[in-house]
C-alpha cells in the first residue's frame, strides 16, 4: 500500500521585504492549501529556499508546517544538507515532530562514490522515518538511477523515490525494477507521470493553482484524458518553470498573481526582469481563463 499518494505541495517560504521569514504566512498558506485539497505538504525543500535558511529558522519553518497541517495532511521534509550528519540531525527533528516522512538528496557538496550515497541513505534509514529519495540530476552530481534505486529500496525505511530526472521512461524502470512507489518531481511531467504509475506528484506551481494541479492529476490517474490533456496544455507553460533555475522566483509571482503574495527570494537569487514578469503573467492568464472550478476532484 503506498503512503504518499496524490499532490503534494512543495512549499516555498514567505518572506518580508527584509528578507526574514514571514512565519505567519506560512501558516496561512499551509492552511489554505490544505482547504483546497492538497494531499500533502513539503518544506524546507529547493523551492523552500531552504540553503539560505539559517538553523534556526529551519527549525521554525519545519515546526510551522506541520502545526499548520494540524494531523490533516501528511508531511514530508526536506533533509537536503551538505553533511550526513546535518542530514540526520533533520531526518531526527522530523520524526521528532511528528512528520510523516522526509525527502532526501543523496550527498550534494561533491560527486560521490555509489558506496558514499548507500552509506549516506544507511545512516537516514536509522533515523526510522519514511524516505522519499530524491533524484535530481539535473541539478546535483548524483543520478539516483534505478539500478541504484533497487540497493536503496532494500533499507527498510526507503519507501519512495521523488523522480526528477525530466526521463519519463525512468517511472517505468523504477517501477519495474524496484519496490518503490514514484512520485513524479518536475510539473511538465505531471501528466505522463500520471500515466506512466506515479502516484505521487511532489509539485511546485500548485502553490499558485492547487486546483488546477489536483484536478489535472487526479483526472490522469483516473485515465480521464478527455478532462486532463486539455487542461494539462493550458498549464504546462507555467509547469516549465518548475524545471528552470529561476523556478523560485517565477513561482512566488505565480503566487502573487493568484492574490497569495509570499514575497521576495532571498539572495543570490533576485528579481527577474520584466519581460520574464510578462511572459509568466500571460501563461497564468492563459491558464486561469481555461480552468473551470474544482468539481470534487479529490
């Protein structure tokens, strides 16, 4: 039976015009996120902007996310770290805060040895949580293929690989070589993921649209193509920038757009410019005036 089914949101962190986390917020955002019918909750991830954090408000932000979803939704953390052991120390406060699971970047500071990440994943799978590892080579040194997939799944507490790697083709292998329930990573795969026996979506423009991104995955499970492949067009615009360096700041004017303002990101990242403002205004235009309401999706 999988654990972590359907959309969940990989959050990112309000701030305050002088950079500080808006923890009140985050809160709200948990809160109304859940109300729209997400399946679950991740902080502290890339999109959390979870490297500029300090330790401090790490801690906070973990907290408050799972205060918020007050046992509703599941949440998963991010333990994206450049030790092991800072690793662990995150896997442990998640399971000390009652999360229901974490994502985990194999080591990310350089290019590791395989007997480096089984070491490194051996050490988060004594913490005694849930594990989604999280493949994502297009940013870190490490593919998580699914040749290697298949050692990790033998720990007991790796349950579910976050697939990241943009290869639709690596759902089937995983699936069919490994133990693993998938859960797709990048938006502009949603659908195929879908398709493909993803069951997952760990998704990043949902922050903006939870609607739109619960309708269109849950409709693709179902196989409702009909409903889904037109919806997933008028989307997959704005799903592109999930997949882009920039995926931070495109996604928080997303999220103005939709009239949930979280404010500026946290140097070195800074503000686009405004033909990118424009062109992402006009894809979420095109978006909202295609989707219809929710219509009991979940």
């Amino acid at each position: 039976m999988n654990r972590f089914n359907g959309v969940y949101v990989a959050l990112v962190t309000p701030m305050k015009e002088d950079f500080s986390v808006d923890f009140s917020q985050l809160e709200d955002l948990c809160k109304w996120l859940i109300s729209e019918g997400v399946d679950g909750l991740v902080p502290a991830g890339s999109l959390g902007e979870y490297a500029t954090l300090s330790s401090e408000e790490r801690t906070a932000v973990v907290e408050t996310v799972i205060q918020a979803s007050n046992g509703q939704v599941p949440v998963i953390v991010g333990t994206g770290a450049p030790s092991t052991n800072q690793a662990v120390h995150w896997a442990e406060h998640a399971l000390a805060q009652g999360a229901q699971g974490i994502m985990a970047l194999p080591p990310i500071n350089y290019n590791p040895r395989e007997k480096e990440v089984i070491a490194h994943y051996e050490a988060l799978n004594r913490v005694g949580i849930p594990i989604v590892a999280y493949n994502n080579p297009r940013d870190y040194a490490t593919d998580l293929t699914p040749q290697l997939l298949a050692k990790l799944s033998k720990f007991e507490n790796v349950v579910a690989v976050k697939e990241f790697s943009g290869d639709i083709r690596r759902v089937h292998d995983i699936l069919d070589q490994t133990s693993l329930e998938v859960m797709i990573g990048v938006d502009d795969l949603a659908l195929e993921g879908a398709l493909a026996g993803a069951t997952g979506w760990i998704s990043g423009v949902p922050n903006a649209l939870p609607q739109e991104g619960i309708r269109l995955f849950h409709n693709a499970l179902q196989g409702e193509l009909d409903v889904a492949l037109p919806l997933y067009r008028s989307l997959i615009p704005l799903f592109h920038y999930d997949a882009e360096p920039q995926l931070v700041q495109s996604i928080k004017y997303m999220m103005s757009l939709a009239g949930k303002p979280v404010g500026p990101t946290r140097p070195p990242r800074l503000a686009l410019e405004a033909e990118d403002y424009n062109e992402i205004k006009r894809h979420f235009e095109r978006a909202k005036n295609y989707a219809q309401p929710s219509q009991g999706a979940k």
